[in-house]
C-alpha cells in the first residue's frame, strides 16, 4: 500500500512541475513576443528614415558598402 501512496506523490509533485513548466514558457512567449514586436517597431522606425532610397541593397549600410569597396 505504501508504494502506492509513493506513486500516487510521485505522479502528483509530476504534475505540478509540468504545471510550473508550462507557465514558464508562457511567460517566456509573451516576454519574445513584447520584445519581437518592440524590435519590428524600432525597425519600421528606422526603415521610415531610409526611405529615400540609397544605392545600398536591403540590410547594407553605406559604411558597409564603402568597406567592401576599398577591400577590392
């Protein structure tokens, strides 16, 4: 009887670590989903700025593009 009884706690304190998981990994998504849509803001922010358009393709910098070409 007293196995069972160990089983059963065993089962139980199981249970409430997938339970404490489980709110964990939500917190975790809801914090990357803030943060992601935090950082989409930021970029449509600096996208906004650029919008002029440059002779650099998406993602390069004129920096990054003056680099490349002194390294030719």
């Amino acid at each position: 009887m007293e196995e069972y009884q160990g089983v059963g706690k065993s089962l139980r304190d199981l249970v409430e670590d997938q339970e404490r998981n489980m709110v964990q990994l939500e917190r975790i998504g809801a914090t990357m989903e803030w943060r992601w849509g935090s950082e989409e803001e930021v970029g449509k922010e600096e996208s906004g700025d650029d919008a002029e358009g440059s002779e650099d393709g998406p993602g390069e910098s004129q920096e990054e593009g003056t680099l490349l070409s002194l390294s030719c």
